[in-house]
C-alpha cells in the first residue's frame, strides 16, 4: 500500500473521516474522495507531498480543509464544487501551480482568502465559482482578482449570499470590476445586489459565451443587451423581482438594420418574474429569436400580451401560472376561425416547427382551439387548468398528428374523452381529472381500431365508471395502467386480446369485480395488481399465470390473500430472497403450510423464536424443507 500512486473512495457513503495512517501513502498521486460524508480532512494529508489531485466535489458536509494545505506543493487539480466550504485557509494561496480550483470562497475575517488572492493563481482552467461576494469591502481587491486575464476560465458562476446586499452600488462596482475574460463559455450571476448589470456583461467581444443564467437579483430592474451576445445559446432568467418591463434593451443595437438579436439563442427561460408586466418586441421584419427552440414563461402572473409571434425554429413551449398571457391583437384570418374569444390564439401563430406545448396553471383558460394546432405538433400537456374544455364533441375527430397527451388535474368538466379525436395518438396519460366518467369510443367505431396507441394511463379519477363496452380496440396496446379510481366496476375486456401489452399495473380500484375473465395476455412481462375489490382464487386462476412465460415482475399487494377463504394447501418453493409473510397473515382455512428451499423465510418461520411464526402458528400442519415442525 506504501506504493499507492492512485486511490478512489467515491461514492463511499459511509467514509466521514479518514485515518492518520494515510500518512504513509507518501507516493499518492491521485486521490478521489467526492461524493462521500467526509466532515474534515486530517493534518497528515498535508504532509502527500507529491499529491497532484485531490477530488473532494459533493463532499456535502464538508465545511474547512487543512490550514497547512499549502504544503502540498506539487498539487494541480483541486476540486470542491458542491462542498459547504464556509472560508479558505490563508496558506492555499501558495499552490501557485493550481490549474483547477472549482471552487474560491471569499472571506472579510484574516484567517481566511481575500479576492485579490486569486492573482496568485495565473494557471487557473476550467471551472471556477466565487462565493460570498458580500464579503468583498476594498474595491482594489476585486481589481487584483484580475479575471480577464484568466484565459482558459471557461465557466463561471459569481455568487453573493441572499439577502446580505449592504451597499447595492458597492456591489454593482465589484462585478463591474469582476470582468472575465472574453473566452467565457458559460457564465452564471446569483443574488447580485446591484440595482443594474455592468457594461461588459452583454458585450458583443463575449463572442465564446454559450450559456448565461441570472438568478435572485432582486433590485435590478432591467436587463442588459443580451441579445449581442452571437454565440448565446442558452439563457435562464430566474427570481429578478425588481424587472416589470423587458424592452428594446434586452435586443441590443436595434439602431443598426443589419442587426440580427439572439442568432444563435435555442433555449430561452423566464421564471419567476412577480413585477413583469411588458414584453416589447423590436417589430416590423426583424426575427427576434430566429434559432428558438425551446421556450419556458414560468409564474409571471402580471405577464400580459404577446409571447414573440414568429419563432420559426420552435419545437417546445412551456407556459405555467402566467394568467394574463393572451393575445389582445389577433390576426383577423385567424380570429375568423376562432368560435370563443376566450381562446388563446396566440399560442398557434407562427409556431410552425412546435413539436412540444405545455400550458401550465393558467385557471383562466376555459378552451382550446385544438383545430389550430400545428401539424408539427406531437405532444401536449396540460397543468393545473380545471376550467378547460377542449374536447370537441364525438363526431369531430380533429386533424392533428398529436401523439403525445397528459392531462394532469385540469378539464374538470370533461366527463368522457374520446380517443377518436386522436387518430394518431400513441401516449395518453389523465390525472385527477374529478369528473371524467368514461373513456368511450362511438358506437359506429367498436370494429375500428386505435392502431396507434401504445400507452393509456389513468390516475386518481374519482368518478370514471367505464370503459368502452366492447374494449379498447388498441391492438397495439403495451402499457395499460390503471390506478385510485374507486368507482370504476370492471376493465376493458376481453383483455387477453391485447396481444401487445407487456406491462399492466391496476391498484387502488376497490370496486373492480371483474378482470381478466378469458386470461391475460401471453406477451405480459409487468403484472402489478394491489387493492383490488374481490379477489378470489378462481380469479386468480383465469389469469392463466402459468401460460405467462414472458413474465418477469409479478406484484399482488393488499389483503388478498385473507379473502381465500376456501384455501387449505399452500406451498412456497424456490424463493431465495423472500423474508417475510403478509402482514394481515394467512387464511384461518389453511390446514397445510410447506415451505422448500427458502433460506431466509425458513429462518424466519422456526417456533423456537422466528419473527414470522406468530403468523402461521395457528395452521394445523406445518413442513418447512421436508420436515413437519408441526
């Protein structure tokens, strides 16, 4: 072990410190320790001295390192993302060879690093984070930082404490001073306490940077000239509760015609924004977001008027308790077609290449034009929107090529839902929707098959009763799950003709009587079923469980097996990993109980003090691995 050049202990929950006697690995290059519950690192691992690495990222519960840590004069590759490092020992500033330092904590107290220190670090790369910026009070420090010369820093995050801003202009100067180098790829800025960003952030010289996130800047009030930044992919904007207007300054130099904001911007997220009111676009033929993929507009409630009205590349919207949002000037060709005014028209302008649409929270939506959606469309989902009708009556299947719905707590009016409205349909999942009864087909349609559909899930539908008398007609059915909806009698039947289904899942339906009268499907590799109104030993039987060779979880939970009554003879065989019995115990009918080649449940059933045998001591005749015990 002396000789030991490299050492993993990652992932090893259990490590919380580490001995003295690794002061013998003294040929230890490598040492990984992160994503352990180490609390402190001892003295001795200051005396490795020919250490090169030192992981300790997700050590959560580590709150200091060594004071002597500087002694390991031979260390490139420091990294504590992720730790709880509340100061930095002074001597650290002396590993003047760091090539990674994940993480920089800055400090106002003299045992711990200044800002100005990470001068002395020139061969930094990578990823760096400065936290408690709070804490820088001499603004000369923050000069000496000198970030723009740190060259090969491609992501950084700045971070103040929340709540700590003293002096906002303070603050607004430090970051200001705080420039990085324009080779940035990514940058995120937390709990700034200035009331406006710096000159340089937005600066067309960042032409590297991919990905930006600024978030809980609580008493900025308007945003910098994001849109020159020509490389910009990604950008999240989070908790700026001060901001009640983002305007033409968002775009940057919209006084040149040639300006193209945003160029490269796919992934654009707003979140919670209480104050934000407007959102003004540049107009006439300029395309703000020509490369948008995805867009997020999360809890903006006083959010009012457009989204941007042509976003070609759009593939993904995700709109959630932003009540406000709607169009007030609609296209008249469009308006024409539309019967409710209520409808959200603007959702389907210009949206040509929108494969994903999520609506979320938006309580004053009371329908959908559904007839608009863009045939590029495939999935759909809504949240949290109960006062929303949007199923067209059952002579109108649309013309959609939706494959994907969900509806989660929303459509409380709806009390059946049509899959012929969804030709094309191949996922629907419904939960909590409080009044649906049925899930039909029309009358005309019982030949006709759903040849798409290849998962139905159904959820905590109090008041679903039925589904389609003569089945489901999804010959291409493979997931059919079915949970907490207490009224619901009966199952699809006959259900063994859904020769495709592989995974079934039913609990929580206490008034189900029948299931599975004619066998389940051979292909059946998932069989799940708990809570079950009546289960009786004959239906087991004509579930055919013998015939099911595919099968490779089987679940039957609940207090089933106390309903055999009839039953005498059980025998359990070949189950190496079985502990225990039920814990409502077995049948007071059973005169007979074998039990072979079961290690741990044989252990467990012994008279002379097995935790089981208060559960079967009552049965008349007892055989545990070929011997009567009773």
């Amino acid at each position: 072990m002396k000789r030991l050049r490299v050492l993993s202990l990652s992932h090893y929950n259990n490590i919380t410190e580490l001995p003295n006697s690794f002061v013998n690995l003294i040929h230890l290059r490598y040492l990984d320790l992160s994503n352990t519950k180490i609390e402190k690192l001892p003295d001795v691992i200051c005396k490795l001295y020919n250490l090169q690495t030192l992981l300790l990222s997700k050590c959560s519960s580590l709150t200091e390192l060594p004071e002597d840590i500087g002694n390991l004069v031979n260390l490139r590759h420091l990294d504590l993302s992720d730790t709880k490092l509340k100061v930095m020992p002074i001597q650290i500033a002396k590993l003047q060879n760091l090539q990674t330092l994940s993480s920089f904590v800055v400090s106002r107290q003299s045992n711990g690093l200044k800002i100005g220190e990470l001068r002395k670090f020139p061969h930094l790369q990578g990823k760096l984070s400065i936290s408690k910026l709070q804490n820088v009070t001499d603004l000369s420090d923050a000069v000496h930082a000198n970030l723009e010369k740190k060259e090969e820093i491609d992501e950084l995050t700045l971070e103040w404490d929340r709540d700590t801003t003293e002096d906002s202009q303070m603050e607004r100067l430090v970051l200001e001073q705080l420039q990085p180098s324009t080779n940035l790829k990514k940058l995120t800025i937390q709990f700034f306490g200035g009331t406006s960003f710096p000159n340089w952030l937005g600066d067309s010289s960042f032409r590297n940077m991919m990905y930006l996130r600024i978030s809980g800047c609580d008493h900025c009030w308007s945003l910098p000239p994001l849109g020159e930044l020509l490389s910009l992919k990604e950008l999240f904007i989070s908790g700026l509760i001060s901001v009640k207007m983002v305007g033409t300054e968002f775009y940057g130099s919209i006084s040149s015609l040639s300006f193209q904001p945003f160029p490269s911007l796919e992934i654009l997220c707003f979140e919670d924004m209480p104050e934000w009111k407007e959102w003004n676009m540049i107009g006439g033929t300029t395309i703000e977001f020509p490369s948008l993929r995805r867009l997020f507009l999360c809890d903006c409630p006083k959010l009012k008027g457009n989204i941007p009205q042509n976003l070609p590349s759009l593939v993904e919207l995700e709109l959630s308790k932003c009540p406000l949002l709607r169009s007030q000037e609609v296209d008249s060709s469009i308006s024409s077609s539309i019967r409710r005014p209520s409808h959200p028209e603007w959702m389907m302008i210009e949206l040509n290449s929108l494969k994903q649409l999520t609506i979320s929270s938006i309580v004053s939506l009371s329908s959908f034009p559904l007839e608009l959606l863009p045939r590029t469309l495939k999935s759909l989902t809504f949240l949290s929107c109960e006062n929303l009708e949007f199923l067209p009556h059952e002579s109108s299947p649309i013309d959609t090529s939706l494959e994907k719905l969900q509806i989660f707590n929303s459509c409380n009016s709806m009390t059946s839902f049509y899959l012929g409205c969804f030709p094309v349909l191949k996922s629907l999942f419904i939960l909590g929707c409080k009044n649906l009864k049925s899930i039909s087909v029309a009358e005309d349609d019982a030949s006709h098959s759903h040849s798409f559909l290849q998962s139905l899930s159904i959820y905590a539908c109090p008041n679903l009763e039925s589904f389609p008398f003569h089945g489901l007609t999804t010959p291409n059915l493979n997931s059919f799950m079915v949970s907490s909806c207490p009224k619901l009698k009966s199952l699809p039947e006959p259900i063994h003709s859904l020769s495709s289904l592989y995974q079934l899942i039913v609990y929580g339906l206490p008034k189900l009587q029948t299931f599975a009268q004619e066998s389940l499907p051979s292909n059946l590799r998932i069989l799940e079923v708990s809570n079950y109104g009546s289960l009786s030993t004959s239906a087991i039987t004509k579930w055919g469980l013998k015939y099911l060779t595919c099968l490779a979880e089987l679940r039957i939970r609940g207090k089933w097996l106390q309903h055999l009554t009839s039953l005498e003879n059980l025998e359990i065989s070949d189950c190496r990993r079985l502990e225990s019995l039920p814990e409502e115990g077995l049948p007071s009918s059973l005169s007979v109980l074998t039990i072979k080649r079961c290690l741990l449940l044989q252990a467990n059933c012994q008279s002379n003090g097995g935790k089981e045998w208060h559960k079967i001591s009552h049965i008349p005749c007892i055989i545990i691995d070929n011997k009567v015990i009773i």
